[in-house]
C-alpha cells in the first residue's frame, strides 16, 4: 500500500511537523483500505501498518506544507 499526504502547521517544530505527518499518513492510509477502521485511535492503527518505508518527505519550497509519501504492509 502506499499514499501521499501533506499538512500545514505553521505552529509545530519542523521535527514535531515531521511527526506528525509521518502518523496522518499511517492512518489515513489504513482508512483508504478499510474503511471500517475510521475512528479508531492511532495507538490502534499504527500498529498495523509494518515496514513502512519512506518514498519521499520534505517541506514545499516557499511554504508551510510538508508532503510525505510512504508505502507499507496491512497485518490484519
């Protein structure tokens, strides 16, 4: 599975921003392939998702938003 996703907060760290990204897209991700999962808190999730990978990540030239793209692997 893989998924892209951005955010923009302007008041969080570059690090926290990092962080924070890396969850939404987790669980967004798990969403999209069930969405039977949508509600459940992220220390249920995030669990689920195994090696995830990285594709890309960075914040967008000349703004606040920071894009990552990752891939990983369901475990039911």
């Amino acid at each position: 599975m893989e998924k892209r996703h951005c955010i923009t907060r302007p008041e969080l760290t570059a690090a926290q921003t990092r962080e924070v990204a890396r969850q939404e897209v987790a669980v967004q991700a798990l969403v999209d392939y069930d969405r039977r999962l949508a509600g459940q808190p992220p220390e249920v999730l995030l669990p689920l998702l195994q090696r995830v990978e990285i594709l890309e990540s960075g914040f967008v030239q000349d703004s606040d938003s920071y894009c990552i793209r990752i891939a990983g692997e369901v475990v039911p």
